[in-house]
C-alpha cells in the first residue's frame, strides 16, 4: 500500500514538473513588439503625407499665373539714351555731311564811265567751290532725345547748315582784269570778288536744296544707327533754322 502511494506521488511530482517546465517554456517565447512596429507605420504615413504634400505645392508653384503669362508677351522695357550713346551719335556728323560743287562768273570794280580807260579798275572772276551742309550733332545732349514705354525714339537735332566752303584754286581764275592807265588799281579787289563768288556759290547750292538733302542724309544714318540697338522706331525732328539779319 505504501509503494503505491508512494508511486503517486512520484507521479504527480513528474506531473508537476513538467507543467511548470511547459509554463517556463511558455514564459521564454519572445514577446510580440506591437508599439514598435505602430511607430513605424505611423513615422512612415507621416513622412509619405509631408512629401505629398510638398510635391502638390511645388506643382503649384509651378503652375504660371496670369501676370507670369502677361509677363511673357509684355516687351522689355527699353533703356534711356546714356551719355555712351550720345557721344557715339555725335561721331556720326560727318557722315551726315553732304557736298555739292558749285562755280560761277563774278565781276567786280569801279565804273569810271567813259574815263574806264584811264581811272577804271575791274576784275572778272570764274570760281569753283565745293558747299558742304550738314547737321551738328556735337550740340546734342540727352534733353533733346525721349524714350517711350514702346520703344520709339524721338529726337531733336539742330538745322542743318552749311559747314565749310572749300575753293578749288586749281579750277579758279581771274578770267580778266581792267586797271586804268592813271590808276594802280585796288589791292583788295580780288579778295572782295572771292568773298562775294562764295556767297553767290553758298546761295545757289541752298536753291538746289543742299540743306534738305543733309536734313534727309541725318534722319537716315540717325534712324539706322538706332534701330541697330535695338529700338522699334526713330522720329527725328529739326529745329527751325536761323535766318541771317
């Protein structure tokens, strides 16, 4: 009786045994890490919200405005005429120079009458000369050019002129000069012919319109000058020219 008790009781201490080794098993497993893995996810969306989000904007951002599309079709403004450009214009007076020759017959002395012979003195000049007329742009200053917001130019340059008289002594002569017998004759009388010949050659050139054809030469190199730096258009106007008293 007592060994069999006694083996029951071997047998519960064996069954005992190995249910608290199972419940030591069991206590051993690696536990689940669920807030670890939470975070994770949640970092993760929030991290794929951010660049949505930043995408959505710099598509946005990217989309042009109606003033970024106005922009586009707007012309740049256009700069003022600088003191550069002024100076370059000014080099530019002698190619608005125009010549023109011109000769003439001029006489000139004393009229003694029918005492020609004995106190008259005259002088009969054939003269050539070549007239020059043209714009002086050195008087222009940044006053007189205007810039609009469209580009067009609009300048006021003086009258042209006639700017040199430049005899041709080769072609010039004294076609024929008539001293009386008693008189030594004007020394100065071949200067004054030369004086008055000038004029006369002056006179005719602005009858043939020399200063019209240098206003025209000075609008023409002026608007081409211009345009070549870009502008849309070139108004040149002229000042009135100065009559002679």
């Amino acid at each position: 009786m007592d060994n069999e008790t006694r083996s029951q009781v071997d047998v519960e201490d064996a069954s005992d045994h190995d249910s608290s080794q199972q419940e030591t098993r069991g206590d051993d497993r690696p536990r689940r890490r669920f807030p670890i893995f939470s975070t994770t996810i949640i970092v993760l969306v929030v991290g794929l919200a951010l660049l949505t989000f930043w995408g959505v904007r710099t598509v946005i951002n990217a989309i042009p405005t109606p003033g970024d599309i106005a922009s586009v079709f707007e012309p740049e403004p256009y700069e003022e005429i600088g003191p550069a450009t002024i100076t370059a214009i000014r080099d530019l007076a002698q190619l608005t120079t125009v010549e023109s020759v011109q000769y003439t017959i001029v006489e000139k002395g004393t009229d003694a009458g029918w005492l020609a012979w004995a106190r008259g003195d005259s002088l009969r000049m054939f003269a050539v000369a070549r007239i020059g007329a043209g714009v002086d742009l050195a008087q222009l200053t940044v006053r007189d050019i205007e810039v609009g917001d469209d580009g067009v130019v609009e300048m006021t340059v003086p009258a042209a002129e006639i700017q040199y008289v430049d005899p041709d002594e080769d072609a010039t002569q004294v076609l024929e000069r008539d001293v009386g017998i008693f008189t030594s004759g004007d020394p100065g009388l071949e200067s004054d012919v030369r004086r008055i010949a000038d004029e006369v050659l002056v006179d005719n050139a602005i009858d043939e319109g020399i200063l019209d054809r240098a206003e025209t030469n000075a609008r023409s190199v002026l608007t081409d000058f211009l345009l070549s730096l870009g502008y849309a258009d070139v108004v040149v106007e002229f000042e009135e020219a100065v009559q002679d008293s």
